[in-house]
C-alpha cells in the first residue's frame, strides 16, 4: 500500500511495527535500509497530516432551499 | 372501683382485638390505592420489602411480598415516588397496621427511570450495545461533527479541550436544542446532516441535568439513529454518573463534553514529539546495525587472507601440483598394465600358430569339396544309365512303336475299344483298322479261327 493513501492511523501503527522490525538484531542489512526509508517516510507523512487541516470552526445548517450550508463560527461574537 | 362482672361491655383479649380490628380494617380498606414517597426502605433477604410511604406529615408502613415484588420492572429505591396499590391489614403480634402492596408503580420521575430500564433491557437484547458493532473512534479526524446547543458552555469547554490539544482542528456544529420536546427529533436529524456534509466523527453533547432534562438521549428513535450511524460517534451527555441510552449505544461513551474533546482527536505535541521519536529511534537503529557491522567487515577485512590473498593461491597451486603428479603417474601405470596383457594376448596367439592351422582347416575343407563332387557325378552317371534303360523298355510298349513294327489295331465301326477276339465281330460287320499313317475302313466278310503260337518270339 502506497504510503500517501495510508490513514493516519494506519500510518502510525506501521511505524510502530518498523521500529519493533529493527530492534530485531537478525534483520539483514538490506531489509533494514529499506525499512529505515520507509519508516522516515511514514514518520514526515504523518507530521505532514498533522498540520493539514484547516483550523476552523463552521456551524452547519440548512439554507432555505433545504441545502446544507456552512459558515464560519465565531462563539464570542455570538454571545454579545 | 367497679367489679369487672359488674360492666355491661365486652371485655377483649388482645389478640381478638387485633384480631377484629384486622378484619374491620381489611374489610374496610379492601382494595385502596396510595401515593407517596419511599422511605426506610429494607429488602429482606431479596425476598420481601419492608418501607413506609410518605407524604409532608405523615407517614404508614408498606410491606411487599416476594410474590408480588418480583415482577416489578424497576427498582424501588429511597426517595421514590410511587404509587402503590393494596390493602390495608395488621400485623396482630405487634398490633400495628400497614398496607400490604401487591402492584407498585412509579410516579413523575420514577416512570422515566422505568421507561428507560425497559427501554435499555430492550435494546441491550436487541445487541444494540454489543462490542461488535463499536466502531474505532478516528484519532486524527479532518472534520469533527458536533451536534449540541452553541447557546450552552459544553461548546465552550469542548473548543478549549481541543485548542490545547490540536490547534488547527476543523470543527463542524450543528446546532439543536437539547432538551424539550422536539430535542430528540432534533438530534436525529442533526446526526442525519453531520453525515451527509460528511464528517469523520459525531460528537452528541449536553451538560449535566436531571432524567427529565437528558430524556432527549434516552429515546428508542435516537438509539435507532445511533445504531444505524455509519460515521463513529461519541456521547457526551451530562456528568460523569449520568448514563443515557445513546452513551450504551454509541461507538464510545465520554463521561462528560471535555473528555470528548480529549478523545475525539489525538494531542498534537504529543503525536509530533512521538513522531520524532520514532524517527529518531530508527535513524539511531540504522546507525547502530551500520556499526555492528562495519566492525564485522573491519573484522573480517584484517584477516590474513584478504591482506595477503596469494596465500590462499598457493595453497590450491601447491595441492593443483600434487595433484597432477599423481595423476600423470597413475596414468603411466595404467598404460602399462594395458601393455602387457596386449602382448600377453599376441604371443598367445603365435603360441598357438594360429595362421598355420587355419591353412590346414582350409585345405581339409578343399579335399572335401573335391570329394563330394565325384560322389555327386559317380551317382548321376548311374542314374542316367538306368533311366536310359528303363525309358528303352518303355519304347517297346509303347502302341505307336508297336504299329511302327507293322501291327495294326482294329477298332469297331462306332466303339473306341479295340478288339482282340474274332468274336466280338460279326461278317458283314464294319471296323476300322488304325495303322501309324492311318485308318482304313473295312468289312469283315470271313472268320477264321486259329490260335497262335505261345512263346512267339519278342524281338526285342
């Protein structure tokens, strides 16, 4: 499975087995690159995700028409 | 005082007033119903209930047999409402009356504890809380589906769990009332929404209340509706000893809104410090397995035959040299062994002058020949011979030879047969005379009878 289409989750417990792989001393040597690239990959992957999404807060509602709508939510300003 | 025989008035024994008064009162009060709360409440041996039942000045005791307790569908507690239906009796060795309930039922608050252990009962039946249907709660969700009252501080404190832990998180509020009559519909469709816009998680989420007040998340249609969820959800409804239906049945209960915030989304310092972590501990792995090895290579490297191979050479030229020896020598024997038994095999044959007697096999044979060529000839010349003097013997009887001589034959005129007595034929008869040169047509016109001589001479 292609490393970009893997789920966070997925990810991260594939990184777990990587590292657990590579504390087996009986790895050979090539296996071991190969898992090592792989697991850096995982690791930036992952980071990468964790600072995708947006970082917003939108209330979600119906517009007249029945369509789902979103706008920005701003709580403080709503209280006033 | 007065002599007790001089009263007019029966004189009672305790136990027949009791007694009587036992009959009087259970004839009176029969069948009554009573509302109260419970109070002193004592379950002896799970079997029968002992309590009083109360009002703001007064109170009366209650007793419920096991035979008419152990169909309740809820629990009679301290401070419940209820309602109670029975007959009022004594207990005669105490002389205290009390009402013997044979049905109870909850009142107000009570009958929605009762509506919601049925309801609970039936859904726990159904599997509806079953392990196996818990989906796994996304740890990094791109949309966080909310919905609960943006009016109300559970939004507040949820937001601020979730700007500790990650701030650029992406939230999505439905906003829905939650509490009154509509509020369960309400829910129901906001779960509807969430997953149409298409959210990764649902968080349903309420403060703290009474039953009446989280009634809203109790419902046998929300419980259908979270069931029914395909996106994983999360019930954060009222504080941590409240439960509500939907907490049973949604994917995973939080005891109260923050801890939803806390399980809805992972911490990020944390992820990204467990990320270089792990970066690290591989990197340091790799470098650690590059080490060991390296050293195994230096190792191996500084033996003698990498430093000097020619050795490990020499040793297989110096085996290789041996080696050819030995084999040109085996061979040089070989050849002779071969040798001698050839010539072995030669002198033999001149031994047994061979060629000498062949000669004189052939010439034998020759002799031989010669031989069987005179029997054969010696033995046809005197065949022939014979056969001459047996085909001369032949000629002379031979008829054709004979008629040569100058006999004749005579035949009859019509017969092929010939005659050979004057008998057979008649004068005037026609025969025919066959000599070599032809036939001669004739007619007997005399016969004579003479015999000729025995012993006339053959000429041949």
């Amino acid at each position: 499975m292609k490393i970009e289409k893997m789920s966070f989750e997925e990810s991260i417990t594939k990184l777990e087995e990587i590292v657990k792989e590579l504390e087996d001393e009986n790895i050979s040597l090539e296996e071991s690159m190969k898992k090592f690239e792989m697991g850096i990959k995982l690791s930036s992957n992952c980071l990468k995700r964790l600072n995708e999404a947006e970082g917003k807060i939108e209330e979600l509602t119906r517009s007249e028409d029945g369509k789902l709508v979103t706008r920005e939510l701003d709580l403080e300003k709503e209280n006033k | 005082m007065e002599d007790n025989k001089t009263l007019k008035s029966k004189i009672y024994t305790v136990s027949e007033l009791n007694l009587e008064i036992r009959k009087n009162l259970e004839s009176s009060y029969s069948d009554i119903w009573l509302e109260g709360e419970v109070s002193n409440f004592y379950f002896h041996d799970k079997k029968h209930m002992y309590f009083d039942l109360k009002d703001e000045n007064s109170k009366i005791r209650v007793v419920m047999f096991h035979s008419n307790n152990k169909n309740l569908l809820f629990n009679i507690k301290e401070g419940l409402h209820i309602l109670i239906n029975g007959y009022v009796s004594v207990y005669e060795k105490r002389g205290e009356y009390q009402i013997v309930a044979l049905d109870a039922r909850p009142v107000g608050k009570g009958s929605l504890i009762l509506a919601f252990e049925q309801l609970k009962e039936k859904l726990e039946k159904k599997g509806y809380f079953d392990r196996i249907h818990k989906k796994n709660i996304p740890i990094l969700p791109n949309k966080i589906g909310i919905a609960t009252s943006v009016g109300g501080a559970v939004i507040r404190d949820i937001i601020s769990v979730l700007e500790r832990r990650f701030k650029n998180f992406h939230l999505i509020i439905r906003d829905v009332n939650v509490q009154g009559i509509t509020s369960s519909d309400e829910i129901c469709k906001a779960i509807d929404d969430l997953c149409q816009y298409g959210v990764d998680v649902i968080i349903l989420a309420r403060g703290g209340g009474s039953l009446e007040d989280l009634w809203a998340f109790n419902t046998e249609k929300l419980a259908e509706k979270i069931f029914d969820c395909p996106v994983p959800l999360i019930s954060a409804v009222g504080h941590e000893t409240d439960y509500t239906i939907s907490d049973f049945v949604a994917d995973k209960r939080a005891a109260t809104p923050s801890v939803a915030g806390e399980v809805v989304i992972l911490n990020k310092t944390e992820a990204v410090e467990n990320l270089k972590e792990a970066s690290k501990k591989i990197k340091n792995l790799v470098k650690s397995k590059m080490a060991i090895l390296k050293k195994e290579f230096n190792f191996l490297t500084s033996r003698r035959i990498f430093i000097k191979p020619e050795t490990i050479l020499n040793k297989f030229n110096q085996a290789a040299g041996e080696l050819c020896i030995k084999l040109i020598g085996n061979m040089k024997r070989l050849i002779r062994a071969r040798g001698k038994i050839l010539s072995d095999y030669r002198q033999l044959i001149d031994e047994k002058n061979i060629f000498k007697r062949i000669y004189i096999y052939r010439m034998a044979i020759k002799n031989m020949d010669i031989r069987i060529i005179s029997d054969i000839k010696n033995y046809l010349t005197l065949k022939k011979s014979r056969l001459k003097l047996i085909l001369e013997n032949l000629q002379g009887k031979n008829p054709v030879a004979i008629l040569q001589r100058g006999f004749a034959i005579i035949y009859k005129e019509k017969e092929d047969k010939n005659i050979k007595s004057i008998d057979e034929v008649k004068i005037n008869q026609k025969v025919r005379i066959m000599l070599t040169d032809g036939i001669l047509n004739a007619k007997i016109f005399k016969k004579i009878y003479k015999k000729l001589e025995i012993g006339f001479k053959n000429e041949n």
